[in-house]
C-alpha cells in the first residue's frame, strides 16, 4: 500500500533516490506530520527490507539542525560561508536580475548548469532545469562523472549497453566480481550471491584492492591497478589456445574472431602476469575455471571507467562471453547497470522528461572540466553565472583546488540548490533550501536491478524548502517566462514520462518491475544491436574515432595523463569509497556518520612507507602538482590491502571533516577519457612524504 494507517500513524513508502545500484525500497512511519522511523520495505524483491548504514540514519540528515530551510544570499568573502535569510522574492529577483544582466552583456551561454547525481530520481534529477536553461540560452553541460565510459565500452562490442539482470547471479557457477566492492558499493546483490554459493557457486574478485568483498571470495586476483585487460587478453589466449569454446555461438553471432585470436596470441600467460604482477598459475586457473564451469557471471561496476583508456576495460570484458556462449545461459553472461532497459523498453522514452526546444543551438561544456572551463580566458563568452544543483563539485568533481580558484572569482556570480552547507555552497551567492527525498514525490529508476520505485511524499517541506521542480518553476516566473511547459507539475511530469507500466500499481506497491521476460537473456541467440546483428569483436569504426579495432592493453601509455611522470610522482593514486557509514560526501558532514571512521588517511604498503620513513599513524603530505593533503598514514603490512606502488586516500570526506578542509580530488586528474565522456580519476600520480 502507498499509505497506510495504524493507531495514529503513517506508514508511506518510499524509494531511496542516492547515486547506487541498489534502489532500495522503503517505508517511512509519520505520526503528527513528523517522520518517526524508516525501515526497509520487507516486500521490495531486490532490497527485501535492508537498507544501508547510510539510510538507516536518514531520518537524522532530515531533521539535522544544520539544514538549510530558507534562502541565503552571501554576506562574506567566498568560501567563508558567510551568510544571511533572506525572502524566497528577494532570492529569485536578485537571481533573475543576474541571469538577465549576463545574458544582455555576454549572451545565454555565459550561464552554466552543474548538476550530477545528488538525486536519482527520474524528474528530480533531471526535468525542468532542462527546460529552464533551455529558455535562458545556456551552455549545455555535457560528459560524466561516472558511468558513461563504462556504457560506450561495451556498446562498443554490443552495440547497445543492454546487459543481464544482475539477479540472475544466483543461478550462476562461477561469478568474476570484477573491479566492484559488491559489499559496500552493491549489498544488496550479495545475497543473491550468497545463494549462488549455496549452490556450490565460486566467487573470484579481481580488484587491485584487498576489499570486504576480496576478503570474502573463494579467490582473491590482485592485478596491478590499470593492467585489467591485459589480464583479460591473456584469457582469451588461453580460451582459444585451450579450445575451450563455443564454437557455434562465435561462428553464429559474432564477428572478428579470426583477427581477435591473432591479436591475442601475443598475449601469452607470461606476459600477462609480468604486466599485472600476479602468477602464471591465477591467469591459467581463471581462464580454467572460465572455460569449464557454466553458468559464469561476470559482474563489474564503474570504478575501472576512470581511467584514460577506461574504456577498453568494458569493451574487452564484454568480449569474453562471447567465446564460451556464456550469454546463452542463465546466471551467465555479464552486467554492470540495467538502467538502460527502461530508455529502450518503449520508443526509447520509458523514463524521460523531454526538454524544450526552443531552436537555440548551445555549447557544450564538460561538467568533468569546471575547474578549466571556470578559469579559461580565452573561452567565449566567459561563464559568468554558475548554477550548482544534486551536487557539490569541489569534493565530488576532479582537479579540485583550480575549481576552488574558479568559484573565488568575484566576477563569477554561483547559485546553488543545497540542503547543507557544503564545501561548494560556501562560495555562493545565494543558496536556494532544496528537500529531501521523504517530503517530495518522484520516481526513482534502478540501474541494479529492474524494478521501478514510487516515491510518495511522506511530510511537508521543512521550513521553506522545495523540490527541485518547484525551484524551476519559480526561477522561469521570476524571469519572466510563460512558456506552459516551464511549470509543468509533478504528477503531471511523472504521468508523461512513464509508459508500459502500471502506474497505478507503482503507487500502491512501491514498486513494479520492468515489462520484460522473466527469463532476461538478451543475446541468448544474438541479437545485438549492430549494423550485422552480431557481436563486435573487431570494430572497423573505432580507428575513424581514434581507438583500435580489436581491444587491445593501452595501459602502458597512461603515464601521458600525468605529464611530469614517475620521477616526481612515483605512487599511483586511488580514490575508492571504503567507509560503510557514509561511502560517498552525502553523509560524511554528519556526527553519527563521519565520526566513527576517524579522520582521512593515505593507506601505503610497508615497502614504500619503509622507504620514506613513515610509520602507521604518521602525519603525511600526499601532494602533486595539482595539490596536496595532510592526512594520517595507514602502513599495510603481511599482504594488506594495497600494493608497492600504490596509494589510497579515501573519496567521500567533505572539508570541514579533514586537516586542511581539502579532500582527495584536490589531486586527482581531470584528463578526459579516450572516449565515452568519462574522466580519469586514477590516472593521478602522487608523492608521499611524513611531516
């Protein structure tokens, strides 16, 4: 039931709307028109009433007295935070007036929407700011920090990114855990995992890091960082070398295969485990395992997208199926995110809000690159209006400290839609109070499993906040538009953009799952979405965009992402999320949520701390030319979780949480990717030294 009503309380469901796999369902108590508890809905077929540490607290990030509830316009210097209440009418005239200011003077473009994934939700994320920035003439923000890379890679061999239900891993014998942290990045599926294993399924975890979920596999494989596909060319050789294919499925629905197996007869096991740094004996036990025991599952995430050549690592991992038939069976094949099923589902608009097309022609610019397109003179016209919505760049965004130089600009007038005050909400003019998900309504899309989630309001607004969609429509009435689909209501909103569901039963229930087969096996027989309908082991149209047509290791050129090279810099850096209370930079500015984690650190392996004089609980810089941190050193010791060579410092801490208010995207790289609009994260050098 949507709403139900026992001894004076509430009971609503609701859908969590954060940036992760698992969609959760759930349900809010109200008693008095204030939210009391929230639980997991029991019912959900994928969450099945967990939520996570994070979640479990919700309730305190709501009623937290540090929320902003009313408007604010800056009193101080930038970055202070310093400011004052003010009037929802004197706000949005003060930011009207600026928008028409700017666009007199240097046009619609000078105004620049940032806005990432603060909200999944399906118009809270994105539906009227399209229209409003639209109406204005604005820059159009195009790339992304996460997830595009990963979805052109293996369109690249599919020809869509159209992959398996990641459920379906419990009828799976033997499950690759590739580059993904299933148990703090996607709990939700290690259940399913765990049946598998019930079954007599192993589970293998390839990761450079020694993760919670490495420590529970089966097998643990530990290549070096970046050398991912070249540990997959290697399986190949030995596929192929070993006959351990089938035949009839590449024959049938594959193309390239001649050239794919001479490329990779150069990849012999000895070659891979020198460049991966792992033993001959993993590589031929994998490809083994791979080649004999069906079903295999292969399951990735997104952190192997972020580096340069990130997206070779889905465009080869998409390849190995295909040479053992593992698309045929259930609990076989691969899957990193479904989400694309509900964009192809009908007429490619299942979940879509369409913009408003008001015949402007806009540029583009990369919401991966603030920090440049903030701080280039020569860009024409000069972005001199910033809008900052569902996200907060200078701690999730890389290259952190030149954004910084750009937010500081006097000349550069920053609007932002918070409900903290955040590193970036510092460096407004004026911050707008933005809802949680609990007093708004929406509909959240999963892209871990398939199921749809409703999210009916459960309380009022607190203070004088408001939904994203009402902070557009009251941003398009102070400007002065009239254009009707610039005030478009939720309900409304929500009604057109759905289609082939019931909607009547998403309201009820909670939940609703995709119209699709039970039995989801998208390539079973072929059918990919190429111009031959067979999968795409050579591609002839990637060397036209400057990529090969075979996958092939391009690992080996990164150091170009960091021009001043390993002299200076000779640790490679990773930022992965690792703390279960907070994860990402959401909840770590919360007591009950950051302080059990201590403060940042810099996790180094014993051979590189022994070479610098660093112990455990030494104060260390970690610095490059982009910037540095002073943080607490963890020294891993008897095969801990890092290797020589590599450096660890933690994403998800917020300023006001470390020694010197910067987090680790003060250093990390904000290079593009090859291809696929993605950034690269971990191509990012660093040096380490003990203060």
């Amino acid at each position: 039931m949507s709403s139900s009503t026992h001894e004076g309380s509430r009971v609503v469901l609701g859908t969590c709307h954060h940036d992760c796999p698992d969609s959760c369902g759930w349900e809010v108590t109200v008693e008095g028109g204030v939210a009391v508890k929230m639980r997991g809905n029991a019912q959900h077929p994928y969450s099945q009433g967990e939520l996570c540490p994070k979640v479990n607290r919700f309730l305190d990030r709501v009623y937290s007295p540090d929320r902003i509830l009313y408007p604010l316009i800056r009193t101080g210097v930038k970055g202070t935070g310093e400011f004052r209440q003010a009037t929802w009418d004197e706000a949005l005239h003060l930011v009207a007036s600026r928008v028409h200011e700017v666009s007199v003077e240097f046009g619609g473009e000078a105004i620049m929407p940032w806005g990432s994934a603060g909200t999944q939700g399906l118009i809270q994320m994105n539906s009227l700011d399209r229209r409003f920035f639209a109406m204005v003439g604005a820059s159009r923000q195009v790339d992304s920090l996460c997830g595009a890379t990963a979805m052109v890679g293996s369109t690249l061999t599919l020809g869509s990114p159209l992959a398996n239900d990641p459920m379906d891993i419990e009828f799976a014998q033997l499950i690759l855990l590739w580059g993904t942290n299933t148990r703090l990045a996607n709990r939700h599926l290690w259940p399913f995992i765990e049946k598998a294993r019930a079954n007599g399924a192993k589970v293998v975890v390839i990761d450079p890091l020694r993760t919670m979920t490495a420590e529970a596999a089966d097998v643990f494989i530990q290549p070096l960082p970046g050398t991912d596909v070249a540990l997959m060319l290697a399986l190949m050789h030995i596929l192929i070398r070993d006959e351990l294919l089938d035949v009839d499925y590449i024959t049938q629905y594959t193309e390239g295969f001649d050239e794919l197996k001479e490329q990779v007869s150069q990849w012999t096991p000895a070659r891979a485990a020198k460049v991966c740094g792992i033993s001959i004996d993993e590589i031929e036990t994998l490809a083994r395992d791979y080649g004999t025991i069906k079903p295999a599952f292969i399951r990735s995430l997104i952190g192997a997208e972020h580096r340069e050549h990130g997206i070779m690592f889905f465009r080869t991992l998409t390849c190995l199926p295909m040479l053992t038939g593992a698309w045929r069976h259930k609990g076989g094949g691969f899957s990193r995110s479904v989400g694309s099923y509900a964009a192809t589902n009908v007429d490619d608009s299942v979940f879509d809000v369409p913009s408003l097309d008001v015949g402007k022609v806009r540029r583009p610019l990369s919401m991966n690159r603030l920090g440049r397109v903030l701080n280039d003179a020569t860009l024409a016209p000069p972005v001199k209006m910033l809008f900052v919505y569902n996200g907060n760049p200078l701690v999730t965004a890389p290259n952190a400290e030149l954004i910084r130089r750009g937010l500081e600009r006097e000349d550069l007038f920053t609007v932002v839609s918070e409900q903290f005050m955040t590193d970036t909400a510092k460096y407004a003019d004026v911050i707008f109070p933005a809802c949680t998900q609990i007093e708004q309504i929406d509909v959240v899309p999963s892209w871990g499993h398939l199921y749809v989630g409703w999210n009916h309001q459960a309380i009022q607004p607190l203070g004088e906040s408001v939904a994203n969609t009402e902070l557009w429509r009251r941003l398009s009435a102070a400007c002065g538009f009239t254009e009707p689909e610039l005030f478009e209501d939720d309900e409304s909103l929500l009604t057109s953009a759905l289609h082939d569901l019931d909607i009547e039963k998403l309201k009820a229930d909670g939940f609703v799952r995709l119209s699709l087969p039970v039995d989801l096996l998208p390539y079973a027989n072929g059918g990919f979405e190429t111009a031959s309908g067979k999968a795409m082991l050579i591609n002839h149209g990637l060397p036209a965009v400057g990529l090969p047509a075979l996958p092939t290791y391009l690992a080996g050129e990164e150091m170009a992402a960091d021009p001043t090279g390993q002299a200076q810099y000779p640790l490679s850096l990773m930022s992965p999320k690792t703390h279960v209370r907070f994860l990402n930079s959401t909840y770590s500015n919360l007591p009950h949520h950051a302080t059990p984690e201590g403060e940042m650190f810099c996790e180094l392996d014993l051979v590189d701390a022994t070479q610098r004089g660093i112990a455990d609980g030494d104060r260390v810089r970690v610095f490059n030319q982009r910037g540095e941190l002073n943080v607490v050193a963890r020294v891993a010791v008897n095969g801990g979780r890092v290797r020589p060579g590599l450096v660890v410092v933690p994403f998800g801490w917020v300023g006001d949480r470390t020694k010197d208010t910067k987090t680790v995207n003060a250093l990390t790289n904000d290079l593009m990717a090859t291809y696929g609009g993605g950034v690269s994260y971990y191509d990012t050098q660093v040096q380490v030294e003990k203060i």
